[in-house]
C-alpha cells in the first residue's frame, strides 16, 4: 500500500504504507504543493509552485507498480494558470484533472492532451483564493473551500455551482462526511484583522452545514488557532482538525449527532 | 500621453493657410446677453442658493445711517471716531471712508460709506454695529451697500402672488400605521442609506428604501421620526413620504457641517464653519435657522467661532453643538445659546431676544433646559478662591423669574441630568476635599413639580467613588449610578420615591463588580442594559429593574452603539467601522435574546426611527390597558397564523430543495453505473470501488502456557 507525499523542499515521495520505507523521489524545481492518486493508483498529478522564474504547473507521473521500475519521467506538463495552484485532483475515469487556486479560478483540463476544458464561471465562483478542495466519495461532486468566507459544491462533470455555504471567516480547509450529507468548514482570520479579533481561548471553530439545505448546523469549537485542516475518518463517525496552534484535534461523535434532524 | 507641443510659427502657417487673421480685435467680440451668457449651467443648486454673492463690486461696501451732522469744523473729529470704531473690526481700505457733504449747507448728511477689503470684514461690520448707539440721538443704522440696490427694486405696484393649484401631500406619518406594528432604523453602510422594517416575529428585516450616495456624509432622524436629513456639500436636505422617501425641501448652506432639528420638528439650525481671512483670527462660524416646511431662512447669525465655544469643551467643528438648546418641548416657542456673562434666549415669533436682551449671568459656563416646561437650569463656578461660591439657578422663561436656586461649597465642576418628564434634576457636584488634594462626587436632587422645589443631598455609601455614567429612568422616578475605582465598577439603583419614605431618595440595591461602564435605559423605564463598551470589548447585561434581576447576559463583540428602539421592545447593538472586523448589527429582545444579525461591512450608522408621543388621550390608554386580555387574544391568534404560515413556507423551499438534490444524486448515480467497468479495468480488474477492505477476522490461539504433572494417589 501507497503514499505519496508532497514538500516545500521540492521533492514528492513514495512511501511503503505498512513498513514507512521511503520507495522513490521526484524532484522539481519549486516546493510541491499537492498530490492525489488516480483511480487504480496507476497515475498521480502533483502540482508545484510559482518559484523564481517557473510558472506553477500541474505534472502526471505514471507510478510503476513495482518501485524498481519507477522513472522521474513526467506523463505530461500543465503550466497555465496564475498564481499559485492549492490543489489538483483526478476527475472520475481519470479523464481530468481538476485545478484551483490563487486565482480563485476552478480548471478542467484533459489528461492526456493538457488542453483546458472547462472554467468555472466568473459570476459565480469564488471571489477570492482557493485554498482547499475535497471529492465525493463516489467523485461526481466536489466541495471547494476559498478566503471569500465561502464554500461552493461543484458538479464534477459539468463544472455546474450547485450549492454554496457561507460563514464569517476566510476558509482554509473543507471535508465532507462520507456517512451523512453534511459539510464541514474550518478557517482563520484575515492577516490584517489578528489584534482585532476575538482572542479568547478556544474561538475557533470548524462549522458543520447541511449540504443539501445550506444551512449552518453548529460548530466544533476548540483551536486557539486559525484551522488549516479537516478530515473525515472514512467511516464517518469521528473528524480530525489540525491548526495553527500546532494541535491535531480528534473529534468522536455522539450518538445524537447522528440524529439531527433540522 | 504626452502633450502635443506646437511651435508658434506652425500655428501661423496653419493659419495663414486657412485663411484666418490671427489677430484678434477683444473689443469687437459681442458676448451673448445674460449672467450665464445663454449657456443653461447643469448645476441648478448653485444659481438657486440664495447665498451666494455675485460680485457686483461693492460688496465689501458699508452704509452706515443716522450718523450726527456736523459743520466744517467738527468733520475731523467725527471721522475720527467713526474710523476708530470700524478699524476695529477690520482693515478700512486706503481712502475708503467717505462722508458726503451737502453742497448748500456744508454739513455732512448724516450719514457714511466704509469699505472694506473683503465682503466678509464688511458684513461684520454690519452685524456688529448696526443698532450702535453713539449717543442717545444717534444709533447707527448700517445696511450693506448692495442692500439698497436690492430694496429699490421692489416694484411699486403690488401685484397679487399666483395661486398655485392644490397638491395634496403624502402622509408623512404612514410608517406608524403598519399592521405588524412594526419599527423602522435607517443604516448607513460603504455608500449605500437604507431603511429597513425590524420584523422582529420573522427574525429578519424587510427593505423600505434604499440608494445609494443618498447622503454626502450622514443622516438623521428629525425629533418626531417625520423626516430623514441628509448633509451635502451646498447644505441639507429632507426626505419622506407614505410608502417611500421623496425629498420635500432643501435647506441652502455651503459647507455645513452639523445640522440640529427643534424639537417639535418646526425649524432646522445648520451650522458651517470657515477659514479666516487672517489665519490668525478663529474660524468664522455660519449658524441658519430654517423653517422645516417652507425652507425659509428664519434668522441666520454669524460670528467668529470664538462667540460660540463659550462654556463645553469644544467638539468636532469647534464647538460644542447643538450651539442652541431648545426649550419648552415641541412648541419649539424659545432656543438660548450660551454667551460671555450671558445666556441669550431668543423666541421664535420674531427670532429675536426676548425682551430686546440676554440674560445676563456673570460667569455662566452652562445651562441645561428642562425636557417639558420652560425652566433653564444654570450652573456659575465658583469664583475668587472660594469667596464667591458656585451656584445653580432655576430660572422661568420667559419671566426670567429664578424659581430656586442653591450655592454649593469648594465646588469644582458639576453636571446636569434632568428626568425625561422634567419631574426631577440631578446635579452632579464634584466638591474639594478640605485638603483640596482630591475630589468627592454628590448628588443634588431637585424635585421641580414639588412646591419650593425641595432639594435633597445624596453622597454614595462610599464618597471617594469616581462616578462613571448616570441615568434617570425615562417616565420614572428611578436612576443608575455606575462608580468605583476598580476595574469592574459598582452599578447602584436608587429611586425618589420608595414605599416607606415618600419624601427622600433611598437606595435600591448596589450591583458589585459590574464589566459595564455605560447605561442604556429602555425609553418605557424599568429595563435596562447594563453594557460594557470600548475597554469591556462588548458586554451586555439585561436588568429587570422592578425585581432587580438580570434577565439575560450576553456580548456583541467590539460593540460600539447601543440603542432602544422607540417602543423598548427591541435593542440594537451595532459595531461600527471604527473596528475593521465584523462590523454589522444584532437586534435582541428587550430581556436578551439574539433574535437576529445582519453583517455590514463599513459600517457606519443605526438609527432607530423616533416614534411621536402617542395620540391617546390620557383615558383612552387606561382603557386599553384594562381591557388588554381582550385586546391581545386577537393578536395571539394573529401570530399563531403567522407562525404556522412561516413553518409552512420552509417545509415547502425544504421539500423543494431536498427534491432538486434527489436529482442530482440520480444523475451521478446514473453516470457512475455507466462508468463502473472502465473503472474495473483501471483498477486491473478489481471489482470493488472501495478502498481496499480489511477483514477483521477474530483468531483464537492457544498457547500452552505451562505443562506440569501432578501425581495424585501412590498406588
């Protein structure tokens, strides 16, 4: 079983799950932002940063079964958008790759030919950068979380809006529950805001919303810190939260909240 | 782009080529007739601003009248003396103070012209002198000169004005005929005024009007909740209506800066103030008086800001504004205004001083009308170290009979509250110790509607209490005092009239270590909120001040505005650009519940909408009162519906919305189906679109621990 890391020291690893051997390096040219397997794990698009004079690209490697035969070659390049792309992720069949970033722009390209596909509407989309993005288990949806204090649902085929969540905080990190139809958001505050805002211990908060009614359900308090990620485990009866206070936050659920009932 | 840059003799060439003459002959150039030489301005307000001085040439030109005829001899002396008088209020121009003399008789004609360098120094010297008396034969009459011109064109035929035909106004008071008994609050976000319904059973707000740079800097309720000001660079403005807000009248006033409304919603007071001609002399201040309907300049007074800031700390513009108090509830019958030695008291039948004069009080510094009867509070400090001791006087208007008043002892500053219904003042007296190291703060407590007006003395139970915000109950003969030295202060209630003790304030109970620092009584009385602003970062604590209880605590955080709305129904906390985070507002429930918040970024301004006082007569709410049960279950029955119709609504967007997803998950259903083989082949034919599963198989496992042999029996 596979792992594959992404780092600012310019290198993506492959890693051996169950002994932690360290299987295989790419190196880039600048730090490495995001990495995501494709379905059957035989590709993986990894994007890198804007860096001196390199643009920020979007690379496919193939990932050889047996680590032996692993090559540093690159399946094919994207280099394109402005700015800093946050994340990159495999479209189903693995046709696209969809992209998102500091433009605040959502792209989907082709695979194999790297032409772009798709934009997301300007009118709609997100206002301001991009900073996370999550699939549906099943990939035909995808939740993208944005500094504009919102998060949009997205149709992954069609690239349609389908569903927005807003709060009073720039979002940093977005999940969605494998198990029931909710959305969780957790965020931070504007630089500039910081001796302005709420100190107190604990004011942070990952917001749980309804996905279907848009509605905000309740929040998890608890980070001293702005949150800068959210996972679900894949069961969907307990959720992490790491943030900028150093912690890891491991929530269990209570049996009341899978009554919830708006 | 950079400018084309044309040599001379290129432009001659081209002219010369063209056949034109370049040499212009001025003289020869007709000009179309008229001001604006028959070009229509696009800025009307400018030509329609009654204030504005055209220069004609002799504005800065005074004529002053009634002056003595003297012969010959007597010319120099007189011009002497007249010079002496106006060099004081300006720079008299070279050559510029001429006394025409009659040919035949060789006197002067008894009167003289003055000019000045600017218009300005002439009007002051108009405002200042006219009404002189010289001697008892001769008070000067000073007019400006273009005056005159302006008075000799009144035609001598009186021709009757036109009648206009009758259009009927909007009702301007529908806003208090809403069904729901709703209130209304304007804002003031980034650019955008708005108006807003508080539909408080909805938890929500509902538009009246909205626009976008309705104002040019901020708005104002008038007294009554009639009309919405706006201030713009040429002057103010009124809006209202029946269902949406037009402009009904304009007031004319560069530069204004702060407008005031009588209370009685007759007359507008604006204010402006300019820069000197001599950067060494104080701003000139503009204050008009306009009538609200017609937009009639009633009286306008000018003056250097120096005549104005007698007295409070100077505020924004310089002056501590409203400059005049009006007195007398809505009658708005009298306004005063503090001066050197004097409060002047004018009456709004003419605008002018009551009997011709001020009043004269040697060292006033402030004075404070009552809410509803025409009474001035006054307050002297004390004088001469100590031999002349400080002084509050209660003085009836317009007699100008001092009805009481009271010396107070090493006295050093004091403050004035008077109770919404006039039935009580309270003067804060901040007095020296006898070591005058330090100060002590007491209370004395007028009661007015009493005969004799009996004062009474009141100290806290702990003297040396720095006292922080005061607060009569509006209606009621109860008031908040907050005081300490600590960092959470003392909040204590005391009423005038307790069970036992009819005639002596008594106190109620004392609240220790409070995070408040400001009071906010609900206009009925009885409930208050206790807040803790700026330093406190927001806190909000909801008495019950009938069973000294606190009904709910809470916080707005960063809240910078707290105000009732008219009815003591609802609160609005509200936080202001002043912050940079999270500005916006939240409407609560009198006992403290959130019932809803609205994020506005830029925030600048709340402003409940006044509500007039009641048109009931005092019989007629007795009634409504004893009959309420009957009244209410009505309206029990209204809300009832209302919330069912809400619960329905949302059912209905819920079941909506529930259905639109039920159809994208069919949709994607649909999709994935179609593509499950080529994700098997993917995945090098594994069926299973799940990560891959682990089983959890339970093994048993028998280890043997130990193995010994026991025999039991010998044979």
């Amino acid at each position: 079983m596979r792992l594959i890391t992404g780092s600012a020291d310019q290198t993506v690893k492959l890693w051996n799950v169950q002994t932690g051997a360290q299987l295989y390096t790419f190196n880039f040219g600048s730090p490495a932002r995001s990495v995501d397997f494709s379905v059957g794990d035989k590709l993986a698009v990894i994007t890198t940063d804007p860096f001196m004079e390199l643009t920020s690209a979007i690379h496919v490697k193939r990932i050889a079964r047996d680590p032996t035969e692993q090559t540093e070659e690159s399946e094919l390049v994207i280099k394109g958008p402005q700015g800093r792309i946050n994340r990159a992720v495999w479209g189903p069949l693995n046709r696209t790759i969809v992209s998102a970033g500091e433009d605040a722009v959502i792209r989907i390209w082709d695979s194999e030919t790297g032409k772009l596909l798709r934009e997301a509407d300007k009118e709609s989309g997100h206002k301001k950068t991009i900073t996370s993005l999550t699939k549906s288990a099943d990939g035909s949806h995808f939740l993208t979380g944005s500094l504009d204090k919102s998060a949009k649902l997205w149709d992954t085929r069609s690239l349609t809006l389908i569903k927005t969540y807003v709060t009073e905080r720039p979002v940093n990190a977005v999940a969605m529950s494998p198990l029931l139809d909710h959305v969780v958001l957790g965020g931070g505050q504007d630089a500039s805001a910081v001796t302005t805002t709420d100190h107190r211990a604990g004011k942070f908060e990952a917001k749980f919303f309804d996905k279907i009614l848009q509605e905000e359900i309740g929040g998890v308090k608890g980070h001293f810190g702005p949150i800068n990620a959210l996972a679900f485990n894949p069961d969907g009866k307990s959720f992490s939260s790491g943030g900028e206070d150093g912690y890891v936050r491991l929530h269990h659920f209570d049996p009341d909240y899978f009554n919830i009932k708006i | 782009m950079a400018a084309e840059v044309m040599l001379m003799n290129e432009i001659e060439a081209k002219a010369a080529s063209m056949g034109i003459d370049l040499i212009i002959d001025f003289n020869s150039i007709q000009l179309p007739r008229g001001e604006d030489c028959g070009i229509v301005s696009d800025d009307e307000d400018v030509y329609h601003d009654d204030h504005l001085e055209f220069d004609s040439g002799f504005g800065n030109v005074i004529v002053v009248d009634n002056l003595p005829v003297v012969p010959r001899e007597k010319f120099e002396k007189l011009e002497g003396v007249i010079r002496k008088i106006y060099s004081q209020i300006g720079v008299i121009k070279e050559d510029g103070l001429w006394m025409p003399v009659d040919p035949e008789t060789k006197k002067t004609l008894g009167y003289c012209f003055i000019e000045y360098n600017t218009p300005q120094e002439a009007e002051l010297a108009k405002e200042k002198t006219n009404g002189y008396k010289l001697d008892r034969a001769h008070i000067f009459a000073v007019n400006m000169f273009d005056d005159f011109d302006k008075y000799m064109r009144v035609p001598d035929e009186w021709a009757p004005p036109e009648i206009k035909p009758y259009t009927p106004g909007e009702n301007l008071q529908k806003w208090l005929t809403d069904e729901k008994a709703r209130d209304q609050f304007v804002i003031r976000a980034g650019t955008d005024t708005e108006v807003l319904w508080n539909d408080a059973r909805q938890s929500k707000t509902e538009l009246v009007y909205k626009r976008t740079y309705w104002t040019e800097s901020f708005v104002q309720w008038s007294p009554l909740g009639t009309y919405l000001a706006t201030v713009h660079r040429q002057g103010a403005a009124v809006w209202g209506g029946a269902n949406t807000f037009n402009r009904l009248m304009r007031y004319a006033h560069p530069q204004v800066k702060l407008i005031d409304f009588s209370p009685g919603e007759k007359f507008l007071v604006t204010y402006s103030s300019h820069e000197p001609s001599n950067p060494r002399d104080a701003n000139r201040v503009v204050i008009n008086i306009f009538d609200v309907r017609t937009g009639k300049v009633m009286r306008d007074f000018k003056g250097s800001a120096d005549e104005f800031t007698i007295g409070g700390a100077g505020g924004v513009a310089g002056v501590s504004w409203p400059v005049f108090r009006w007195g007398g509830g809505k009658e708005d019958k009298y306004f005063a205004k503090l001066g050197k030695n004097m409060i002047s008291v004018y009456e709004t039948e003419t605008f002018s001083l009551i009997d011709k004069k001020s009043l004269k009080v040697e060292n006033v510094v402030d004075f404070s009308w009552s809410p509803t009867d025409l009474i001035l509070a006054l307050f002297v400090p004390e004088l001469g170290g100590g031999n002349q001791p400080a002084r509050v006087s209660l003085v009836q208007i317009p007699s100008k009979v001092e009805l009481r008043q009271k010396n107070l002892f090493s006295v050093s500053d004091c403050k004035m509250y008077w109770q919404s219904n006039g039935e009580y003042l309270a003067v804060k007296a901040d007095r020296y110790t006898k070591t005058k190291k330090s100060t002590y703060t007491g209370f004395e407590l007028f009661r007015i509607k009493e005969r004799d007006i009996p004062i009474e003395v009141l100290e806290l139970d702990n003297k040396n209490d720095k006292i922080i915000a005061f607060a009569w109950e509006p209606k009621g003969h109860r008031f908040a005092v907050i005081h300490g030295d600590n960092p959470r202060p003392d909040i204590s209630f005391y009423s005038m009239k307790s069970s036992h003790n009819l005639g002596r304030v008594s106190k109620l109970t004392t609240l220790k270590g409070k995070q408040a620092n400001a009071l906010f009584w609900s206009p009925g009385g009885r409930f208050i909120v206790l807040a803790g602003l700026k330093g406190f970062n927001g806190q909000l604590e909801f008495f019950n001040v009938d069973e000294l209880e606190t009904m709910a605590t809470a916080e707005h955080f960063m809240a910078t505005d707290i105000e009732w709305d008219p009815t003591g129904r609802y609160v609005a906390t509200a936080v202001t650009s002043v912050h940079e985070m999270e500005n916006g507002f939240n409407i609560w429930s009198f006992h403290g519940k959130l019932l809803y918040r609205i994020l506005k970024d830029h925030f600048f301004q709340f402003l409940w909408r006044p509500r007039p006082p009641p048109f009931l007569s005092a019989e007629k709410e007795e009634e409504i009162l004893k009959y309420l049960k009957k009244y209410s279950k009505k309206y029990d029955a209204e809300d009832q519906d209302v919330s069912m119709l809400l619960s329905e609504q949302d059912r209905e967007k819920r079941r909506m919305l529930k259905e639109e997803w039920e159809k994208w998950i069919s949709e994607w259903r649909r999709a994935s189906e179609e593509e499950k083989l080529e994700r098997q082949k993917l995945r090098d034919g594994e069926a299973s679109d799940e990560e891959e599963e682990y089983e959890a198989k339970e093994v048993e496992v028998e280890e043997i621990l130990d193995f010994s042999e026991e025999v039991l029996f010998e044979e």
